[in-house]
C-alpha cells in the first residue's frame, strides 16, 4: 500500500517538471535565434557586404556578346563595345574640316532631296529635312516648306543637290547642273550665283549645315578648291564694279530729277 500510495506524487512532480523544462529550451532556443539575427544586421558585417558587392565586376554583357562564332570550326571574332563606341566618336569627331565645319558627302546631300514625285504631305513626312549646296556650301532649307522645294515647287531641282549654276541659267535640270560655270567668260554670271549664295548665309530661317566634300568646291577634307576660290573671288570683283555702276546710275537719275525741276521752275 506504501508503495501504491508514492506512485501518484511522483507522477505529479514529473508533469511540473516537463512544460518548465520545455520552456528552458524554447527561450534558449529563442536567444541563439535573436543573436544571428542581431549578428547578421550588425553595421560591421553590413559594410562589409556592400564593399564586396561594390568591388565585385558587373557584367553588362555575356562572355560571347560582340563575338561572331563559326559553327564549322573553332575561329572566334571578338570586339569589345567599349572600343567600338570609342571608334565611332573618333569617326564624328574627324567629319569636321580644318575650320570646324561639317563634312557633308553628296549621297548624305541627296537623303535629304525631295522626288518630283512625292505628295506634298509625304515631302516632309517623319521630321524629313530639306537641304541644297550652292557652291559647295550645303544648307538647310526646310522652313522653305513644300511650296518652294516641293514636288511643285519652283525650286524643288535644287533640292539634295549642288546645281550651282542653274541659279544664273535658270536651266533647272541635270544638263544645266553639269555645266563647269568656272569657265564662263562674264564674271557678271559669277556674280549672279555667288549672290544666291549669300542670300542663303544671311537668311533668317536657312541654317548652314556644312561643306560638300569630294566636290569642285571642296575636297575630300573641307579644304576649299582653287576652283571655288577664283569663283568667289572674280565674283567679289564683279560686285564691286556692278555697286559702283549701280551707285552711277542713281546718282545721274537725281542730278536729271534735279534739271529737270529747275528747268520746270524758270518756265
């Protein structure tokens, strides 16, 4: 009976005892958790990790990016992005004559012409420009719009070309464009077109885009030619001695205004 009657107390102690010993090792449990944590956020630790990722390479681009493969052998061309971004920076930077102005090939020239058979509407569809040269000198004609270099337009021949010498002639078409106006005789027909040409670097709205190279006025540089030099400069000559003539002319109209109410005024 003695020992029938032990048997209930030691049962009792033995259930105190397990939630309190359970409880021991969830807070201990709980502790370790709270110190990785804390030890993972520590400002050390944290800095420590961004200064690796800052030191760490990025790659923008995979290993075979910019690399032409041949799949019937084991030649591998490669460029880096960077070099060739370099290149073409380079390139910009050299299309620029000695005096700091725009390299202009005739087929860029020519993109930016208008067909006599477009619609009005399609000639400056898109943002598309509308350029001349005149004397190697290429400009930017656009705010000329339609009804000047359109299809219609009465100048739409000079349009993504140099036709130099149909600004005198008049002969608007690729016979008249081709004629070596350097060799005409009458500097007055030099004067005539190097006129135009200065119409077009003073105009208000026209922008001067650059120098036509690999022409009769430039060459493959920007240098300006023999050629366009006597061609400005015979033509300069020829302005000189027609403002002078002109400046005659108006003088003998006043001094003949003039007899002519002195002569009304004794009758």
């Amino acid at each position: 009976h003695k020992s029938n009657a032990a048997t209930p107390k030691t049962t009792t102690m033995r259930r105190k005892t397990a939630p309190l010993t359970t409880l021991v090792w969830l807070i201990i449990a709980a502790s370790m958790l709270l110190s990785s944590v804390l030890e993972e956020r520590s400002p050390i630790k944290m800095m420590a990790v961004v200064s690796a990722e800052d030191s760490a390479p990025t790659a923008t681009t995979s290993p075979n990016e910019g690399c032409n493969n041949n799949d019937n052998n084991d030649d591998q061309t490669c460029t880096d992005p960077s070099k060739e971004e370099e290149s073409a920076t380079t390139t910009t930077t050299q299309q620029l004559s000695p005096s700091g102005e725009r390299l202009i090939t005739s087929t860029e020239l020519a993109s930016h012409g208008i067909k006599s058979t477009e619609s009005k509407e399609a000639a400056t569809a898109g943002g598309h420009t509308i350029w001349l040269s005149i004397l190697g000198r290429v400009f930017d004609v656009t705010s000329g719009g339609p009804s000047y270099y359109g299809p219609k337009g009465s100048y739409n021949f000079y349009s993504g070309r140099d036709a130099s010498p149909c600004f005198h002639s008049g002969k608007n078409n690729e016979e008249g464009a081709a004629v070596n106006l350097e060799e005409w005789e009458d500097d007055k027909h030099l004067m005539s077109v190097y006129d135009w040409s200065q119409f077009y670097e003073k105009h208000e709205t026209y922008q001067f885009m650059g120098v036509l190279i690999n022409s009769k006025y430039y060459d493959e540089n920007g240098e300006e030619t023999d050629v366009r030099k006597d061609i400005v400069e015979r033509a300069s000559k020829a302005k000189i001695i027609a403002d002078k003539e002109k400046e005659a002319r108006k003088k003998a109209r006043l001094e003949k205004r003039k007899a002519d109410r002195e002569k009304n005024m004794k009758k």
